[in-house]
C-alpha cells in the first residue's frame, strides 16, 4: 500500500487520503474541502514544477515565457486544469524560480 499526501490546485488544502490507490479503482480524487478534482500527489505536483523550472531555464528569454512553459508542460501530462487551478500552479512555479 502506498500513502501519500495529496493537495488540492484549486483550494490549496493538502490531506492525507483515507483509501490508498489501490482501493480508488482508477476514480479520481476529490478535494474534502471544496470538492475540485484538481488534486494530485504532492510528489506529481513537484515534478510539474521542476518540469516548468527545466523547460525556463532552457529558454533564452528567462522567466519571460513562464505561462508557455507552464502551459506546455500542463498539455505533454495530458491535464485538464481548472483556470484558478493553473493560476496556483504558476504561483507555486514562480515561487520556486524567484
């Protein structure tokens, strides 16, 4: 059984799931705070920000194009965020790049 803590894009709540993967049969998560779908391991969630902070520094233009990158790197994962979800995303990236 793996256990992970899970955060929620949309709202920010991080917890701890009451089943593990294994028991969801492929249903995704929901928020238990504001019931969005936009909730991914907090270890998924940081490999998207190291992707988007990769894919910045191979730019020459810098911290220009961090929407596109941040966009490119949300479409090769085959994700569908919520606007407010991807907002939170690039803050966190921008956070972490500053």
């Amino acid at each position: 059984m793996k256990w992970e803590q899970y955060e929620c894009l949309a709202c920010g709540h991080k917890f701890w799931p009451r089943k593990p993967d294994s028991e969801l049969e492929k249903k995704r998560r929901q928020c238990p705070q504001c019931w969005s779908y936009d909730v991914y391991p907090e270890s998924y969630i940081q490999e998207l920000v190291e992707a988007t902070k990769r894919r910045i520094e191979t730019t020459p233009l810098g911290i220009i194009p961090l929407l596109d990158a941040v966009a490119v790197v949300i479409r090769e994962r085959g994700l569908r965020l919520t606007p407010i979800s991807t907002i939170r995303l690039i803050k966190r990236v921008w956070e972490e790049v500053r």
